[in-house]
C-alpha cells in the first residue's frame, strides 16, 4: 500500500529509495545507500532502522529479531510476559496489519 499511495501521490516529485545507508554528506547533499549509487538531493529525509524503544529491549521483551516485540494477536500481551501487553510500533505487526 506505501509503494502504491507513493507513486499515485507523488510521481516524478519524491523518490523513495529503501535500503542500508552506509552514509550522508550534508555539504554536498549526497547519500550513499548500500549497492546503489549515491544519491543527491535538494531535500534528503534519513529515517533510521525502526525497532521497539529501548525500555523493550533493555527488559527483554523485544523478542522478534531483537528488533520487535512478538505478542498474542487476540490481546496483545507479549508472548514472553502475559500480563503486560504491548501496542504500536513496539510489535512485529501481523501479515498485513499496518504499522
């Protein structure tokens, strides 16, 4: 759906480019992203990796990857701890089910 509403909503005026960036240059407004060629730009919006807060790795809860927290779909609670429950960003989002 994010590929598709991006190429409706801004065709020739933004470009998306996925991958591992290995580098900015804020002087010269390029951007090195892993097995592409640079890419400069007039604006650059660098998002970095997502992944549960930190307060959900640190207690262990992020058990998906390290990255996300794997919980019940039906209640959310996390399938490590069942009296805590986690929502939002913090999950590993079930098949298509948005962020």
């Amino acid at each position: 759906m994010f590929r598709r509403a991006w190429a409706e909503l801004y065709p020739g005026m933004v470009e998306y480019r996925a991958g591992h960036m290995e580098s900015v240059d804020g002087g010269t407004m390029t951007m090195q992203v892993e097995l592409q060629d640079a890419v400069k730009a007039d604006v650059l919006t660098v998002l970095p990796p997502m992944r549960a807060g930190a307060i959900a790795v640190r207690s262990g809860l992020a058990n998906s990857n390290g990255r996300w927290c794997a919980v019940d779909f039906q209640t959310f609670a996390s399938t490590l701890a069942r009296d805590i429950h986690v929502l939002g960003d913090a999950i590993r989002a079930a098949p298509l089910m948005p962020k």
